[in-house]
C-alpha cells in the first residue's frame, strides 16, 4: 500500500477542489449566457441573441450553446448561404418576420457552418442525445428548404432524420414537431405504416397541429384505412386557419369519401340471416 503525505493529500485536495469549482463557474456563465440570448429572443432582438451567443462561443464548442445558436438560426434568419452562414435582425414586436426575408434586402452575414458544428460535437459527445434532436432538426430543416447539403439527395435526407430523431426520441428529447418530422420522413420513403406511429404521437403531444391530421390522413388513405382516413381529414379542415390549407384538406377529403363510396358500391349487400348450416362470412381484419 503506498501512503501519501499530508503535504501532497492536501496539494491533491486542492486541484481537485479548484477543478470543481471552475467546472461550476463555468457552467453557471453558460446559464447566464444563455439565459441572456433567451431574454433578447423574447423581445424580438434575433441579433443581439445571437451575437451574445457567437461573441460567447466563437469556436462552436459548447453543445448546449450551439443548439441555441441552432434553433435562432433556423426560426428568426431572415436570410442565409447555405446554412453556412445567416443573417439576423432585432425587430418590433409587432413586425412580421417575414417581411424582411426579400429576396432584395442586403444584410450582413455571419458566418455559422451549422451542419458540420453539429456533426463535429456529435463525434466529441457522442453521449449528448440534445445534439442527435438538433441533427435531426438542421437534416429536416434541409430537406424543407432544399438549400443546402447539395451533395445530398432528398432521398438520403429522410433516413438521416429518421436515425437521429430514432435516438433523440429514445432518450426523451422528443415533442410534436420532432415525431411529425419523423412521419413525414417515413412517409416520403413510401413506409407508409412506419408513419403512423410518429403522426399519431405528434397528434397526442399537440392534438391542434393540422399538418400531423393531414399527413396521417394521407397515409390512411394509402393504407386503405378510408374511416380512419376521413375522420383525420375532417380535423385537419377544421384545424387549418388558412383557406390554402383547408382547400387542400377539403381536397384530401372529398377524395377519401369518393374511395369510401366507391367500396360501398362494390360490397356485396347483406344477405338475410344465414340458413342453418350455413357458414357466415369471415370479417375482414382491419390493422
């Protein structure tokens, strides 16, 4: 057994004292920081949170950082290059986001290679399952605007999406935009009924969210589910504020009832109560 002096049990106690100590500062400068950026976002100032951020973490080496810069970046830019770099505006309250995305206003970019900050802490923390939540996000994100990752086919977008939610979810770090994502992505892929099971979790998180109705009623439409299909129908009419939306949910509707009407058209009518000995027909199984 070796026995180490009091001088040196002391030194030891020490480090790691001070070690403790600077970990706990650090992590409270995090909070503060992103508390900070999170209070600009609420009163509309998207560059100023950003740039407290940046300012803070230049390098995009703070998980928990970068996924703040990630989430102001893909909802409040009002311009960007690829998702490489992106530009940001401190707005009113009661201005509309949208009007400053024109194609013609000129603003100054800052440079955020989003996709490959992501993948390069995923390799260093490969145990942070927030940063598989934020790969799914950034790959959906693409997918959406088809404006970045020119490398990549739509087609090797959806797989991509569907692994990182696949684990984000696993380890809780799901909620209603992250499972309808992940449905939409098994949807595009033709795996019609690997779909229902994120639509309807989605629906469950957020029974009001119109596109989860829609998308799962397309699905049941395609898995010849046509009751099922039109009751999603319905609440995605009743749901969709806007008259495009409810134009193309009434559309999805008028479509399952015609191919509802159409199978009772073809159906045998039912006959009287079956002689004896005669054997009733099997019901067909609905999964």
């Amino acid at each position: 057994m070796i026995f180490l002096g009091s001088s040196r049990i002391t030194a030891a106690l020490l480090l790691a004292g001070g070690s403790f100590l600077a970990a706990t500062a650090q992590a409270q400068t995090n909070i503060a920081i992103l508390q900070k950026a999170d209070a600009l976002v609420g009163e509309r100032k998207y560059a100023s949170a950003f740039q407290v951020l940046q300012k803070y973490d230049p390098r995009n080496e703070r998980p928990a950082v970068v996924l703040q810069k990630e989430d102001i970046a893909l909802r409040y830019n009002v311009g960007h290059s690829q998702y490489r770099r992106f530009a940001f505006k401190d707005v009113q309250l009661t201005d509309n986001l949208e009007n400053f995305r024109s194609p013609d206003s000129t603003y100054t970019l800052t440079p955020f290679p989003l996709g490959r900050a992501l993948r390069t802490l995923k390799a260093r923390y490969p145990n942070d399952y927030k940063l598989d939540r934020g790969l799914g996000d950034y790959y959906f994100a693409v997918q959406q605007c088809n404006c970045a990752e020119t490398s990549k086919e739509e087609d090797d977008l959806f797989p991509l999406i569907i692994q990182y939610y696949d684990v984000a979810h696993e380890h809780g770090y799901g909620d209603y935009s992250s499972y309808y994502a992940q449905g939409y992505s098994y949807q595009r892929l033709g795996m019609f009924q690997e779909s229902v099971a994120p639509f309807l979790r989605s629906i469950e998180l957020r029974k009001n969210y119109p596109e989860s109705h829609l998308n799962l009623a397309f699905v049941y439409l395609e898995l010849k589910q046509f009751e099922k299909a039109k009751e999603q129908a319905q609440l995605a009419v009743e749901l969709f504020p806007d008259e495009q939306h409810k134009s193309d949910a009434n559309f999805l509707l008028k479509t399952v009832e015609e191919r509802l009407q159409g199978k009772e058209a073809v159906a045998p009518k039912p006959t009287a109560t079956p002689q004896k000995g005669t054997k009733k027909p099997a019901r067909k199984r609905v999964i």
